[in-house]
C-alpha cells in the first residue's frame, strides 16, 4: 500500500517539534490559487502531493545561513551532508525557472524536475530534491559544476531517493530517528 502524503507529513511535523526550533520554520498554507499561477506560468503540471503539502505549508521560513536550517537532510558523494531548505510556491518557482534555464540541466534531466527542496538559495543551489511532474519520483540531483578540470556533464548527477513525495517523507522521518 502507498504511504499517504497528509499522514506522512504530520508525522514529519511530530518529529520536528521534538526537535523544537525545526517545526516553527514551517509556513502556513500557500494560497489556493498559487499552484495554478505556477502550472500556467510554466505549462507544466505540479504533481498532487506537492500541492497537497503547498496546502499544509508553504515552505519554511529561512533564517541566517539557510544551510543550517532546512528541514530535509541529505547524504550524497563521498559522505557529504546537506540540509535542504523546503521551498515555498514562490521559492518553487524561482528554483525551477533557474533549473530549466540552464541548457546543461535541461539536456540532462528535461523539464519535468521541479525543485522543491535546494541546499543554497532558490536562485544559486547546490543540489536540490526535485519531484517528477509525470511520475512523481524523488530525486537528488547535483546542478553546480565547480570542477573545471572535469567535463560539466561529469559532474551533474540524478539520484532517485523514493517513488513518491510521501516515501520520501518517510525517509526524512527515519533519518531524524
């Protein structure tokens, strides 16, 4: 049976406020009409569960060094940890259009990556969770190219991390237990 996006994030919730400070960084809902300014700006079709969580909140508040306080935590290269900021309607839509104008990016992946989660900022990330508009699978993907010893398209990467936003809740879950 396929874990359900609303429980998987309340239960995400119940484990940030042990946390304490982790669980006040979430914001309130986006309004209902954003993720439909989103689809038509852009043509393309945000997968349910991210609007359903858009609906819980839209986002985190992001204070300081952004870095420090993103609620999803990552593991990827030779054992190098990041925490991703959860990005607002707003914040999605800037990620995106920073994803898909980069020609390496767009040939790499295509279109259907939509970021919903970066380490860095909406406008300059290092990496970000992307969730596929048509299939709904959770990915890693490395967008900075910081090598120039080594071809770009070496150093761009996908990672799948889940089959669904809701898996990869679940993940998040058992990386703070």
């Amino acid at each position: 049976m396929k874990p359900d996006i609303t429980q998987t994030w309340t239960q995400f919730q119940e484990v940030l406020k042990r946390i304490g400070k982790a669980n006040s960084l979430l914001n309130p809902p986006c309004a209902p009409q954003s993720p439909r300014a989103f689809e038509d700006r852009f043509s393309i079709q945000l997968p349910e569960p991210l609007k359903t969580l858009l609906a819980i909140n839209n986002g985190q508040v992001v204070t300081g060094d952004g870095s420090k306080n993103g609620i999803f935590k990552s593991v990827s290269g030779w054992d190098v940890y990041e925490r991703h900021i959860f990005l607002g309607i707003e914040g999605i839509a800037i990620a995106y259009q920073v994803f898909t104008s980069d020609s390496l990016l767009l040939a790499e992946f295509g279109s259907h990556e939509i970021p919903f989660a970066v380490a860095g900022s909406p406008s300059r990330y290092r990496e970000a969770f992307c969730v596929h508009a048509v299939t709904g699978a959770v990915s890693l993907i490395w967008t900075e190219i910081s090598d120039p010893f080594n071809p770009p398209e070496w150093q761009v990467q996908r990672f799948r991390r889940s089959d669904s936003l809701a898996e990869f809740i679940e993940k998040q879950i058992e990386f703070y237990n």
